[in-house]
C-alpha cells in the first residue's frame, strides 16, 4: 500500500534534507516540498501567509495523484494543526494509500543553532528563512511551543530525535521506523 509520509517538525530539524536523501533512494517516491510549491504562487514574497493554504491544497491533489499511481509520497512540511493533518490523512485514504507521521524532535538549543546556519548559506535558504529572521528567537521559540503542544494530542505520531544524528543516521531511523510499522 502507498504511503503519504509526512516528515512534520519544527524548522531547523532536517525535515527537508531528509526527505531529500529518502528520495535519493527510493526511487519513484515523490519529494513533495510545499515550501517549494509556495513559491510557485505569486504575491508569496509580500505575504506568505495568504499563500501556504493554497499550496497545501495543490499538494494534496499531487498526493492523491501519486498515491494512486501506487508510489510513495514524503512531505517534508511543519504542521501544528489537526484539521489540516486530518486533510492529509483523508488525502491518502481516498488515494487507497495510507498516512504516516514522523516527527522529527531537536531540543531549543540545536534548532536555533541548525536554524542560524542553514539561514546564512544562500544555497539552503528559504522563504521560511526570511520569515525567521523576521521573527526571530522568539518566533522560533513560538513554532517549537506550538509543535510540542500539537504533538502531545498526536499519539500515533512516530518521534524521532535528531538532536545529535547527522542526517544520514536520521535517514536510518526514519528508514528503520517505516520498516518497524
């Protein structure tokens, strides 16, 4: 049965770079990035606000689609809200596929200090980047709060620390998690 794996965390975790190396290796599976559909959407750069729920919307559909083709879809995406998981999980019934939640976890120290670097290399910036430096700590501090309350009402959630893993050893354990289910 295909599956909708959702790699869900913080910013800053490795969601991203692992869904990039999971891909790598399993071909056919799609890498379905909507920080990278974001930016398909005109206006995103004056408010990005407007635009994620619509990405999100196309993402669905290109789940649905690829699912139904019988492949793998992962979704490297920061999701705190259960009405919109609910969407994604209903996404993949309807596609005959089956949803998974991995939760990558780091601790506030690491995920500021990955979030400092990944923001100063221009070739791993992001429009979530700019909204960081925007907000700051503090926002920061506020996306890893909403995540771990989110979390605690998600028991079927698989969590994964990747606070001392390089992405390679994270990689393994998502790898070894999906094996495991």
């Amino acid at each position: 049965m295909p599956r909708l794996i959702h790699l869900n965390g913080p910013s800053g975790v490795g969601k991203s770079t692992v869904a990039q190396l999971y891909v790598d290796r399993h071909p056919g599976v799609l890498n379905l990035d909507i920080d990278r559909i974001v930016t398909m959407i005109g206006g995103w750069r004056d408010d990005v606000r407007p635009v994620l729920g619509p990405a999100r919307t196309i993402a669905i559909g290109m789940a649905g689609a690829h699912l139904a083709d019988g492949r793998d879809v992962i979704m490297p995406q920061l999701v705190a809200d259960h009405e919109q998981v609910a969407r994604f999980e209903s996404a993949a019934r309807e596609a005959g596929g089956e949803y998974r939640e991995i939760a990558l976890t780091a601790d506030r120290f690491t995920l500021r200090e990955r979030s400092t670097v990944r923001r100063d290399r221009a070739e791993t910036r992001t429009f979530v980047d700019d909204v960081l430096d925007e907000g700051g700590p503090r926002l920061l501090a506020k996306i890893y709060d909403d995540f771990d309350t989110y979390l605690r009402d998600r028991p079927d959630a698989i969590v994964l620390g990747t606070g001392d893993a390089d992405a390679d050893r994270t990689y393994t354990a998502l790898v070894t998690a999906l094996t495991d289910l």
